[in-house]
C-alpha cells in the first residue's frame, strides 16, 4: 500500500505535460512540488491549474472542497525544496543533453531511494539514465497529453533500470487509476510505433491521388470506427508536431523505408500550415473556407480501410515479433492510449490472418516496395493456422 501522505512527488518542468502530471498526482492525493526555471511557465502553470480544476468543479466532476485540497497539494517553485521525494517525473523540454544534465544535477540533490522517472516522448531511456551514477533507478513514464484524461502511461525501463523500480513505479501509476503497460526501450516505444502508418500510409494514399483527405478520412471513422480520421488528427497534433515526430522515428530506426515521412507533409509544414492551431492545414478552418468532400464510394472506402489496417496490424506485428511488449499491452495502448476502436491483435484475430497477409501481399505485390513486407509473426500464424489472443 503506498502511504500517499508520505508519498511525495515532484514534477519537473511546469508545461503542458509536467502541469497535467501534477493535477493526476495531487488528486490522487500526494503533495506535488511542481518545479520551472522559468518564472511565467510557472506562474502560468499556477493560473492553468487553477481554471480547469475551477471548470472541473462547476461541471460537477469533482466537488469545490477536493478542487481546494487538490490545488493546495500543489506546490509551485523554481527549485526542489525538499532531498525525499519518492519519484521525481521529469517533463522538460526534449533535448538529451538538457535532459542528461538536469538528471546529473538532481542525483547530487536528491537521495538514494527517489525513483527518476522522465516523460520522454523520443528519446532513449537507456541514454538518460547514463548521465547518472545510480542508472537503475531512471525508468521512463510516458503520459499522453491530455495527461488528466487520457488513461495511458507507457513505463519504459531502461538497459539499466533495476527490476524493483519498475514494480514500484507501476504501483504507484496504477494507484493514480493509470492503464500502464510495460514497454521495450526502444525508438517510439508501442503506440509512437504502432501508430505510424494510420499517418504515414493515409498520407501515401493521398499522395497517389486515389482520394482526396476527406475521403479517407471519411473512411477511416464511418466504416473503420475511428474517432477521427489521421488528416483531422494530424491538424489537431499539429502537422510540425506529427511531421517530427515520424521524422525522429524513421532517424532511430536507421532509416527502414516503413517509417519513411511524407513529403506532403513537410511542405505544410514548410509553408506554416501546422493545422488547427495555426487556421490551415490539411483543412481550412476559416470561417466559410472551402474544404473538400468526401467521396462516399463503399468500396473505395473500403480499400483504404483495408490498406491502411493491414499495415497497422502488420506494425503492431512487428512490435510483437520485436518483443516490444506482449500482445495484451500493444492491444491497451493502443485503445487507451491513442483511442483506437479495437486492439490491433484482436481485429487481426477477428478478420483471419490470412486475409491480413493477402492484403499486405498485394501491396508488395503492386509497389515492391520494402515498406510493404509482411512480418515473419503473420506468416507463421497463417502457415499454422494460429491467433495472437489462443
Ligand atoms: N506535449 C505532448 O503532447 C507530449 C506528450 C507526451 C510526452 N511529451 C514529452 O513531455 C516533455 C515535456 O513536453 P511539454 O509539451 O510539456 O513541453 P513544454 O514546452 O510545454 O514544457 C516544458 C517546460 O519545461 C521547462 N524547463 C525546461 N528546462 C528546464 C529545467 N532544466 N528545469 C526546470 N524546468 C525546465 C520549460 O520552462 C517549460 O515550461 C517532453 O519530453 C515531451 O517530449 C509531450
């Protein structure tokens, strides 16, 4: 049982993601240092915290006295005031070296029992943790933002990351009512892995010129049962935030063709059209701006939701194949994490594996490209007649 009042936390770095971590902690009833070196990310994190868990209360989600108590948990500061923390979570800008000297610095403020855990969404934990003298006690913890929502917490040990930590950092995220899944450290970890070709193969389509963005968007929602389609999302992450984040991926995969970017994508991006947060990107989202329609064709529509799924289920394949993480946690991630309609494993299940490998066949087939070979996992299964979930 961890004694929450004993429990303390720290959150470093008061941006988007640290300042989420710190409402999640705080309600799950710890006191929470929040620490930025930089006096109006703090001040604002102060102003951010204390609208929504206002919002939060007059929705009637949680009553005024706990918003009181959870903001009260809170403390703001430029520096950790204390040596005990149990867990340090680090959200910090996304840079190694700013990362791997902060980590340095808090080893010699901090003592031996405090877990150091880090937000990263890119990098190696293993790296991280080399800038220590203790790097068995650094594992990552990857939030989805918006981390107060979205269920999902990737922990990610490193080479390095002792067994206890890892048991004692899923406890405490569990206690906090987080889904977490164990991750192999490794470029993307599950879902900035598996998710990939929802942007990457959707952007070939569109290249290609076999629909338009609504189209496959269309496609994606209405007969796939997707929240959104990827060009709708791709507007909402911001296509300079999305645009990286495949860059970064297909980088430390040493450049594997199934990873390749979108050129398409990088001229929005070159020419400012990050999406949403900037009035242009895939869509117009001016006032009366024209955008395109959708062609409603069911069987075009189907072909680009059969493509575009067989190509995830062949990534979320390979993470298995790769011993990323066990069938059960890439199926969580996915759903929790990114609010797929259905773990990937299990629509394969669901729809046979041997159509799945035709699908891929084809592909490979028609563009005998590399992006298209199928994972050995799918061909065994066909070959045995067997299934991810027995
Ligand atoms: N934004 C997302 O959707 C998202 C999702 C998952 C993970 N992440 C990861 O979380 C981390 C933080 O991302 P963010 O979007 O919240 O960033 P952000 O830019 O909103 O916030 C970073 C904060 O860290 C502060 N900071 C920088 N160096 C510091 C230092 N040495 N000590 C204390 N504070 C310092 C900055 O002043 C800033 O307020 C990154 O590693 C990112 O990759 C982001």
């Amino acid at each position: 049982m961890i004694d929450k009042r004993k429990y303390k936390i720290a959150v470093v770095g008061a941006g988007t993601m640290g300042t989420g971590i710190a409402q999640v902690a705080a309600s799950a009833g710890h006191e929470v240092t929040l620490v930025d070196t930089n006096k109006e990310a703090l001040e604002g994190a102060e102003e951010n915290l204390k609208k929504i868990l206002t919002r939060l209360s007059e929705k009637g989600k949680i009553n005024i006295e706990d918003a009181h108590l959870i903001f009260e948990r809170i403390d703001f500061k430029n520096d950790l005031n204390t040596n005990d923390y149990s867990i340090v979570i680090e959200a910090i800008v996304e840079n190694l070296v700013i990362k791997k000297k902060l980590f340095s610095n808090l080893e010699a403020k901090l003592n031996n029992e405090t877990i150091f855990a880090t937000n990263t969404s890119s990098l190696s934990i293993t790296a991280i943790a080399s800038a220590c003298q203790k790097p068995e006690r650094v594992i990552g913890t990857h939030f989805f933002n918006p981390a107060p929502l979205l269920p999902l917490v990737e922990i990610v040990p490193g080479l390095t990351t002792n067994k206890e930590i890892i048991q004692k950092t899923k406890s405490l995220l569990d206690a906090w009512g987080k889904t977490t899944v164990i991750a192999k450290d490794t470029p993307g970890f599950i879902v900035n892995r598996v998710a990939r070709p929802f942007y990457g193969e959707a952007l070939r389509i569109y290249e290609e010129g076999i629909a338009n963005v609504a189209t496959i968007d269309w496609a994606m929602k209405e007969l796939g049962g997707f929240k959104m389609g990827p060009f709708e999302l791709m507007d909402l992450i911001g296509n300079d935030v999305n645009y990286e984040v495949t860059k970064t991926v297909f980088e430390q995969f040493y450049y594997d063709p199934r990873f390749k970017p979108s050129l398409a994508q990088k001229q929005l991006v070159e020419a400012k059209h990050f999406g949403r947060k900037s009035g242009k990107g895939f869509y117009d989202y001016s006032d009366n701006a024209e955008n395109p329609m959708p062609n409603k064709d069911e069987k075009l529509g189907r072909e680009i939701l059969d493509r575009i799924l067989a190509m995830l289920i062949n990534e979320a394949a390979d993470a298995v194949f790769m011993n990323i993480a066990s069938v059960e946690d890439i199926d969580l991630a996915m759903t929790k994490g990114v609010n797929y309609p259905k773990g990937l494993c299990k629509w394969s299940d669901e729809i046979g594996v041997d159509k799945i490998v035709e699908r891929l066949e084809s592909l490979y087939k028609t563009y005998g490209e590399d992006r298209y070979r199928i994972n050995p996992i799918l061909r065994k299964m066909k070959k045995e007649g067997s299934k991810f979930y027995e």
